[in-house]
C-alpha cells in the first residue's frame, strides 16, 4: 500500500514539474521539451520490446506518435518555408516507421526514429543563438 501511495506522490510531483516547465517555455522550449518526450517514448518502448511488453510498448508508441503530430501541427509553412517543409515529410515519414515498430517490434527501425529525432532535437537546441536580439522582443 506503501509503495502504491509513493508511486502515485511520485506521479504527481513528475506532472507539476512538467506544467511548471511548459508554463514557462517560450516556443523553441516548447519545441524542446515535446523533442524531449518523444525521444523518452521511444526509450522506454526499447525497453519494452526487449521485455515483451506488447500493451506498455504500444501505449509509449502511441504516445510518441501523438507528439509526432503536435509537431507536424505546429509547423508554420508560411514562416517556415521549406524547413517547414522538410519537417513535415520527416514527420510523415516518422509515423510511418513508428507504425512498422509498433506492429514488427523492429528494434532497428526504433533506433532509426531515435537517432533522427535526437538530430531535429540537437537542431533545436541552436535555434536560440540565430534568433537576433530584436527578434526576441518581438
């Protein structure tokens, strides 16, 4: 009982330090942490796959797929241009092989994803220092 009741306080902590993180993130933070999600999703899903933890997997996966479009929606092809572009079709092409995973349990293709995501994330983290000052006010 203990240890559920921990569990639970833990859960909780781990939802108010979220809030607290995207109630104050501008949108490249937002970006960030969404890129930060995803990649997490696909970490615990590994673990999954290897343990043959076919809902826990399918629920990480789903959920990664769910971020994967918050970041395609998010896309602005007027600003954005062809990065945006480009983004979409990675996107597109990432829920195509998030889908493959899901259904082959293809731990090569889930290391494919990762290391795409973990380079759009790396991408994001540069995006700060191009913005110039005055920008920034904006």
């Amino acid at each position: 009982m203990m240890m559920m009741l921990n569990r639970k306080a833990a859960a909780q902590y781990g939802e108010v330090m979220v809030e607290t993180g995207v109630s104050g993130a501008d949108g490249t933070q937002l970006i960030q942490l969404l890129l930060d999600g995803l990649i997490e999703s696909l970490d615990i899903a590994e673990g999954h796959i290897k343990r043959k933890a076919i809902a826990e997997k399918s629920f990480q996966l789903t959920r990664a797929g769910r971020i994967v479009l918050g970041l395609q929606s998010a896309l602005d092809f007027e600003k954005g241009g062809d990065i945006a572009r480009t983004l979409s079709e990675l996107y597109q092409y990432v829920t195509r092989r998030l889908l493959h995973i899901n259904m082959k349990n293809d731990l090569v293709a889930l290391g494919e994803v990762r290391g795409l995501m973990q380079q759009v994330r790396e991408a994001w983290t540069l995006v700060p220092s191009l913005v110039t000052p005055a920008r920034r006010a904006m």
